[in-house]
C-alpha cells in the first residue's frame, strides 16, 4: 500500500551521517595525498560538496523508478537508465516518446560530476533533471502538471514533507532526483583494490592493459583520468557519423568556436564492459571496437566534410600502432572497471501506486 512507505533514515552504504544531517561519501581516495587528478593509482579524489539527507536520497531513489514524472505516465528515469542494464538501455540511441540522436550514458559517480550530458550542457544534477522530465522527445512533462500529479498523491505529499518540510514542487523534486543519483558510486572494482595495494586483485593481462592505458602512447588516461576515468572536459576524438549518417555536431551546436565541433565529453569507463554499444550514438558494438577506432590515424574516421580539431593526445601521424596483444589488454584491463555493489534497491511499489518502471 503506498501509504505505508517511510524514508530511510540512514546514509546509503559508503556515506556517514555527519551533525548537520546529510550524507558524506567515504572512500580511500579521499585519504591520498598525491594532487587531485594526476591520475596515478592513489590519486587523491575529495567527497562531493553537495551533500543530501538520507531521507531526499531515499524520495529520489521512488521519483527515479516512477512513471508520474512522465506526461503518458508510462517512462520513468529508469526506463533508460534502468539498473538491470547497467544503468543504460544496451541501445545504441535512448528511446523515450521518440528515439533520440544520443545514447543513454550510465550514471556512476555523477555525483562528482562537473560536467553533464554528452555535449556539458548541465553543470549541476539539479539542472541537468529537467532536461529529460522536459524534453518532448523523453518524458515530455512541464513544471505544472509535475506539480499538479505529485501533489494529488497522498504517498508523496506526506514524504515531500518529511524530506524537505513543504508540498512537493518541481524545485525539490529535482533536488531530491540529484541526491538519489549522488549515491550512484562505484569506486570498489578490482581496479581500486590494486590501486589501494592488493597486488593480487589484477591478473597479468589486466596489469599490461593497465599500464598501457596510462601510458604515454596509448594516452588514455590523459582523457579517462583514474580513478573516476573521466576529466569532464570536452575533447575531439574524431568519432565516425552514426549508420544513419548523422554527425552529431557536439558541443559545436553550442558555441560558434570551430573547435568545438564534434567535441564530446570525456564519458566515465566505469562498469564500461556493461553499457554496450558504445561513443554518443552507440557507433561501437564492442569495446574492442573503441580500442581499435583508437589505434588508427587521427581523424580517419570523422564524418566527411566535418573539418575537426581533433585532440593532440589522440593525433599521430600514423596511429600509435599498439599490438593486436596490447589492444586486447586495454580491453581485458577495462573489464577489471567492473563494481555494482552499490547499485540501489528498485522499490517494489512507489507513493504514487503506479508501476515501478524500468
Ligand atoms: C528516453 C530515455 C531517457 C530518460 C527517460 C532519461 N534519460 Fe537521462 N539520459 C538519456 C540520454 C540519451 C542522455 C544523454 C543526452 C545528451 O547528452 O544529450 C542522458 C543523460 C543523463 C545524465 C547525464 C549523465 C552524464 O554523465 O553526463 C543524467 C544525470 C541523467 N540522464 C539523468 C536522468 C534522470 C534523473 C532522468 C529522469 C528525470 C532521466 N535521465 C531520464 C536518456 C534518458
Ligand atoms: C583526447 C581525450 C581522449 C583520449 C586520449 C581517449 N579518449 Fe576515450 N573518449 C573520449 C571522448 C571525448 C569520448 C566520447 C566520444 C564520442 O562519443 O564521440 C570517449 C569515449 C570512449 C569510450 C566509449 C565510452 C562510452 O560510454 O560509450 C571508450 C570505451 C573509450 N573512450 C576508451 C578509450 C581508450 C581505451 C583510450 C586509449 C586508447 C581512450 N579512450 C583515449 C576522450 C578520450
């Protein structure tokens, strides 16, 4: 019965409650003190500053997995980013009213994020909320009739209470979306157990793919910087047209700088090996795919007639010509990125007494 549903009281496993009532994230990586981003195995990586109370956590994790968000009342943010699929869609471009031109990234660790969307067009979880609920082509809703259908359920009007003392409103549904998915965190793969001194978590193949992922001529964690594997910057690698022949201008729609175009935002490889197809429209069906697309001449794939920037740690002249053994390192090594022990409970039944939907 929805009525019966309470808000968790504790932080998510992984975070501590501090005086002030919010959650903190506790890894080892916050106890490093190599720079911040020099990528090295103990780089030192600080909690989120944003912080959220168990409760706004828990009504986030019901508003994630509940279709009353959408306007046919048949899509919620699980139905693309649904947990049993790595928190994708295994599409090449997510499908909501419509298909999309992007696909659907997962959501590890966005809580660190400073940089949303494929092209950075959301700095901030809050922001970056409304643009599916809003998109006509996703969950096609608006602000009103969000308001309207949260607050004629009884369930939510009584949680929205207690997780932020007022009647639900599309401000603090956003809120409590961003502190759902600041506890996506997956920083305990066999990757951080080595990285934090279990010699044993990596086998040999992983260690040589490893090494040559940070090394200087693959060049990947220059972009995939451990330990998040991201740096939030936006970066021209060249990618190809997707098979209906449509090049995605990137953040190039965004801004006039012919720089920008094509340019996407460097995604997380966590959990990589679970999210196939890969690149901004599901253009990879493998990850050996990536890797080769990699190992080959800057630029030789972009879509014709796109005159590209492409980024100086993906040019050479020639490719970094990597052996058919190293290119299958890298890609044994991303499979050791592999960690879901902190994906979060789907509820069985939601305040509003719809259907979890995913
Ligand atoms: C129809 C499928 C679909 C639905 C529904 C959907 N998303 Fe997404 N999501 C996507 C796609 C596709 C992108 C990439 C869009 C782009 O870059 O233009 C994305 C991007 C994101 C990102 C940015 C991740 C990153 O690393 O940059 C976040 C966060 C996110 N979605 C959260 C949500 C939330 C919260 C909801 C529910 C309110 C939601 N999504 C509903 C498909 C979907
Ligand atoms: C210049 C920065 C840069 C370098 C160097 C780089 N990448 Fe990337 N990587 C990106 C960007 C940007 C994307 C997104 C491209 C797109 O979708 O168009 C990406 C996408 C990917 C993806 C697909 C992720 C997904 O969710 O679809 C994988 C896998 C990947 N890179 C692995 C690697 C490997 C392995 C190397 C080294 C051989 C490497 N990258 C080097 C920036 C970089």
């Amino acid at each position: 019965m929805a009525d019966e549903i309470t808000l968790a009281e504790t932080c998510p496993p992984s975070f501590q409650l501090l005086a002030d009532g919010t959650c903190e994230l506790v890894t080892l990586y916050q106890f490093y003190d190599s720079p911040p981003q020099h990528g090295g195995l103990r780089a030192r990586l600080d909690p989120p500053a944003n912080r959220y109370t168990p409760q706004q956590i828990d009504l986030g994790r019901y508003l994630f997995f509940d279709p009353i968000l959408s306007s046919g009342g048949d899509l919620s943010c699980a139905s693309c980013h649904d947990p049993a699929q790595g928190l994708s869609d295994g599409r090449k471009r997510g499908l909501g009213v419509t298909e999309l031109n992007r696909s659907t990234p997962s959501l590890w660790n966005v809580g660190f994020a400073s940089s949303l969307m494929w092209d950075g067009r959301a700095e901030t979880l809050e922001q970056q909320a409304l643009l599916p609920l809003f998109n006509p082509a996703e969950m096609a809703a608006n602000a009103d009739g969000i308001e309207t259908a949260l607050n004629a359920a009884p369930g939510y009007v009584s949680l929205f209470q207690t997780a932020f003392g007022k009647s639900p409103s599309l401000e603090t549904t956003a809120i409590a979306l961003a502190a759902f998915q600041s506890s996506l965190i997956s920083l305990n793969s066999r990757y951080d157990r080595y990285a934090h001194g279990d010699a044993t978590a990596l086998n040999p193949q992983e260690i040589r793919g490893m090494n040559a992922f940070r090394g200087f001529v693959a060049r990947c964690s220059q972009c995939h910087i451990p330990p998040l594997f991201t740096d939030f910057e936006l970066a021209v690698v060249g990618a190809p047209a997707d098979e209906r022949g449509f090049a995605d201008p990137g953040a190039g729609a965004l801004a006039a700088d012919p720089a920008r175009l094509g340019a996407f935002k460097t995604p997380t490889l966590r959990n990589i090996t679970r999210t196939a197809p890969y690149f901004h429209a599901g253009q990879f069906d493998t990850l050996k795919g990536v890797v080769d697309f990699y190992n080959n001449t800057a630029g030789h794939a972009a879509p014709e007639g796109q005159d590209l920037r492409i980024h100086w740690h993906v040019h050479m002249t020639d490719g970094p010509k990597l052996s058919a053994g190293t290119v299958a390192d890298i890609v044994a090594f991303l499979g050791a990125l592999e960690d879901e022990s902190l994906m979060p409970r789907r509820p069985d039944t939601l305040p509003s007494g719809l259907l979890p939907q995913d």
